[in-house]
C-alpha cells in the first residue's frame, strides 16, 4: 500500500495537551467535558475548533496551530486555556495538568460517547477503561518523507530525557507508586502502544507495516498505530506523544523546545549525511523503564557501548550542544528553562512534597497542581 506523507515546512511545531478537568471544592475528577465543550460552541452551533473531546468525559485537550516557533505555540495554548478556565469556572470545575490524577479511580469515569472510544474500550477491555492518563503530544515537521523513520528511531535515544523531565504522575487511585511517570508504563499495555520496531526502517517498511495491520484487523486506520514516537503522515510530522502532560504552560514551552531542537539536529545530520546517534533496542526500552521509575534521578545508557551517566547531567550536556540550533529556531529562553525543571525536579518531585507537607492528604496535591497551571 501508499500512505501520502503530506508536505509539512521543516521544523514547523504544533502541540497537543491534555487536561484533566476537577471539581473545584472537592478535587474530584469532573465529567463536565461535554458541558464545557457545549458552553464553548460558537454562535452558529459550530464545536470549538481548538479545545476538545478525548476518550474520557473527564479530558479536555488543548491543540495549537502550526507554528515556527514554540514560544508563539505555547501562547496560544495559553489562550486556550485561558477561554477554557473561564467556561469551566461557572460550572465550579478546573483544569489541571499531570501524567495521572492523585486520587481518582478508573472504574468512575464514563467514556466520551464516540464510536471510535467505545471500540478502543470493547477490545482493549481491562486496560483500555484503566487509561485514566494524561499526555503531551509535540509534532515537528519534516521536509522529506525519507527522514520520517530515520527521526523516530534517532529520537528513542533521548527517550529518557523528555519522559524524566515531564513525569507527573507519581500517584495511582490514591497511592504513590513509586515510579516518577507510572503513565507512560500503563500507556504502552494498549495495541500498537510502546515503542516503535527497530526493524522499520524506512517508509516502505512503514507501509507494510500498516499494510499488515489493517489486513489482519489489528487497526482500521493508521491513526491507531500508537507508538511512543511515530510519523504523522497527515500532518508531515514526526510526533512524540509519549510526555506525560505538564503541570504548567512554561515547562510544556521546556519540553517543547527540546523537542524542536533535537528533531531538527536530527534533520539536519540527514542532510549532512552524518550518522544518526542510536542505541539497541534493549537498552532503549530499559532507559524507558529507568526514566519512569526515577524520573531526573534516573542514571541512563548513553551510548552502545553501555556508558551510563545521570539523565540530568547528560540533559545539561545537550542544552550546551543545541544552544545553536534553539538560536535559530527562536527558542533559546525556552531551552534554557530546562534548568528550572532539573532544579525543582519535575513536577512528580514536586507532587511528592506537597503530599508530605499535607500528610498523606492527596486532596491538597491537586490543589496545588490547580494552582501551579493557572500562576505559573
């Protein structure tokens, strides 16, 4: 088969970011998405075109248009945001932004009425009702098709990087799990979930890839391939989609930076025809395993030959080499904010001490976690 990759401007960034919705007295997760996305319809009837609907009626996601540059992104998220508070406030619900919800359990959670949900939950049974899960996708736009499988594997070596930055949900139905990013190791239980195969190669091997998936029915269209990092061949992206969601809209512009710079490195090294750094499969999926387990305190493989290193000495080191790139790309003071993340460690680290100063009162973390998105 022949999947079109669609003409995309290099590095262009559009961004995508989920939000939990919570009543504002209790910090209960709120079903209010349907009432909310109501209440932002347009005078003629039409849905809003940039704040919508996902699997659960608790989630509301934020989508950017396609930019240059991350700062004028994330600012329009934050208008979003903005329009979004203000309709959620008269129904006494609020926005938050983390991987998990501290304390809400999956079986209360009422599923978007869409046909395409009630599928993903008919089959995946179990798993799929316990996706209570929150996320950031960031699409980087590709100027050739023929770099489009070269990025997604260049892009697993610095896997742990962005998930050791982003981890947000250290708590599951109410208890702390002991892992930074418990999201991202439920997220891969789904189909075609998890990280992508070392032996996709190039878009032909893409093809046959979905080829094979569709023809022995285990997706119905290619949009349901579900990789941590994976070409988007409708928009001519590549997306990375497995960052847990961000607590405030300065540490999404961090991460978004980061990933512009790399993929944009990583399209350049094509061009010049240098290698691309990689690292076996095994030591991918176990940076994968060490990042959402310690989050920034994890220490990584760096290199084939086994070096291991702590992931936020080895983060410091790439700011210092993309320096550069984020100076062309216009998104140096977002790229140097990742120092502030590293300081504070992460948004789990900072969910941890709230819950110690409250004595186990997981209530006051998602207070916090309200606050830390509408001030920071």
């Amino acid at each position: 088969m022949t999947i079109e990759f669609a003409r995309s401007a290099r590095s262009s960034i559009g961004l995508e970011w989920e939000l939990a919705l919570v009543d504002e007295h209790t910090g209960q997760l709120a079903n209010a998405a349907g009432d909310v996305l109501a209440d932002l319809r347009r005078t003629d009837g039409r849905e809003h075109a940039q704040i919508v609907s996902e699997l659960l009626q608790n989630t509301v996601e934020l989508v950017s248009g396609v930019h240059s540059r991350v700062s004028d992104a994330v600012d329009e998220l934050r208008a979003l945001l903005d329009e979004l508070r203000t309709v959620a406030a008269a129904r006494g619900v609020v926005p938050i932004g983390a991987g998990t919800h501290p304390f809400g359990q999956w079986f209360d959670q009422p599923v978007t009425d869409k046909e395409r949900y009630h599928k993903l939950i008919e089959r995946t049974q179990w798993w799929g009702r316990n996706m209570l899960i929150w996320g950031v996708h960031v699409h980087v736009g590709l100027d050739d098709v023929s770099k489009a499988m070269p990025t997604v594997a260049g892009m697993l070596r610095y896997f742990p990087h962005l998930l050791a930055l982003s981890s947000s949900s250290p708590f599951w139905g109410g208890v702390d799990t002991g892992y930074a990013s418990n999201r991202s190791l439920m997220f891969q239980q789904l189909p075609t979930a998890g990280l992508p195969y070392e032996q996709i190669r190039t878009w032909g091997d893409y093809e046959r890839y979905v080829e094979d998936e569709l023809a022995t029915e285990i997706i119905e269209d290619q949009t349901e391939v579900r990789w941590d990092v994976r070409p988007s061949a409708r928009w001519g992206t590549v997306e990375v989609r497995f960052c847990d969601s961000t607590s405030t809209p300065g540490e999404l512009a961090a991460i978004a930076a980061l990933v512009h710079c790399l993929v944009d490195d990583l399209s350049q090294r094509i061009d010049d025809g240098r290698p691309l750094p990689e690292l076996q499969p095994w030591f991918v999926r176990e940076n994968k395993w060490r990042a959402a387990r310690y989050g920034l305190d994890a220490t990584i493989i760096v290199d084939a030959e086994g070096t291991q290193r702590p992931v936020a000495d080895d983060i410091a080191a790439h700011l210092d080499r993309l320096e550069p790139v984020a100076r062309r790309l216009g998104c140096a003071a977002e790229l140097t904010s990742i120092g502030d993340i590293i300081s504070s460690g992460g948004s789990s680290t900072r969910q941890r001490r709230i819950a110690d100063e409250a004595h186990g009162d997981l209530t006051a973390v998602v207070a916090h976690l309200a606050r830390e998105l509408k001030e920071r």
